[in-house]
C-alpha cells in the first residue's frame, strides 16, 4: 500500500472516556504524516436499539431515553479532550482536520461498519488497560482489536498501553 492511498481517506482511532493518551497521539502522528483527517469514534455500549425500521436504519427512539442527556455531555467532554489534546501535540502547528462520532452497540462492530462507510484506511484503537475489571471484561466481551483483526479486511493498528506494570499498582 502506498502513502498517496491515504490522502483524502480519513484514519478512524477509537476513543472512550479515560483511555490512555498514547491512542490519539499515535493517530495524530500517523494523520499528520500522511495528510489525513482523522474520524474520532466512540462507542457507547450501554445503548440498544428500541425498534427497528428499515428505511430509516432505526428509529428515532433507538437510544435509551434516559441516556440522551448523559451522552450529550459525554461527547461534548470526549470532543474538547480530542481538540485539546491535538492542539498541545501540535503547539503553533497544524493540528489534523478531525471529526467526532458517537455510536451505539457493539464496539468491534461499530467500529469496523464506520469504517467501511468513510472508506478508513486504517483503524487504530488501543490496547486494555491493565486491572482486573478491564481483564475481566475483556473476557465477557472480548478485545476490540482482536475482533477487528479477524473480521474486516482493514489494518488495524492497536496501540499498547505504555505504562510499565509497576506503576499500575496503588
């Protein structure tokens, strides 16, 4: 695959609440060396589908009333944390051009039908964090980037979590 692929296809990158820092600065980069927008997606799995219709992909009650409000403040803190943190990569810079998306249901899912419809080159998300609750739910529910990895045809590049295992504990 060659760098001129890249330009005018956005890179999607996962994103959720308290995510280690490292997922959007890697995106960053890699979006600012190869001229690409970014599309910054999160997954809320805590929404479901309510009645489905056909013409319209689901109905205009397909989240759970009582999480609307929730959900507004939460895209609105998850989009200046991305614009903050793309401006202090870049200080005096260019930041990548970028767009926030919130999506329900299945996170490996969602993510990949996103990005089969804005034509992602790419999509990166990150790893884990470390911690028993993470561990176990990683087990109910399985790793994103594993999923991914298996069941699309798009690379998936999957950040790790830098942090050394000792400073984890406290």
């Amino acid at each position: 695959m060659t760098w001129e692929h890249f330009n005018g296809n956005p890179l999607l990158v996962g994103i959720m609440p308290q995510q280690h820092p490292e997922v959007l600065q890697t995106a960053s980069a890699l979006a600012a060396r190869l001229g690409a927008p970014l599309v910054c997606a999160y997954v809320d799995e805590a929404s479901y589908l309510v009645e489905w219709d056909p013409d319209r992909s689901a109905h205009r009650l397909s989240r759970h009333p009582d999480a609307d409000d929730d959900m507004q403040a939460l895209s609105a803190d998850l989009t200046a944390k991305v614009q903050s943190t793309l401006e202090a990569l870049a200080p005096g810079g260019k930041i990548p051009e970028w767009s926030f998306r919130t999506l329900t249901g299945d996170p490996a899912r969602a993510l990949g039908q996103l990005a089969a419809e804005v034509d992602a080159p790419i999509i990166i998300v990150g790893t884990p964090e470390r911690g028993f609750t993470h561990r176990l739910s990683e087990a109910l529910n399985g790793s994103v980037g594993t999923w991914l990895s298996h069941h699309q045809s798009r690379p998936v590049l999957v950040v790790p979590y830098r942090k050394p295992a000792h400073e984890d504990r406290g």
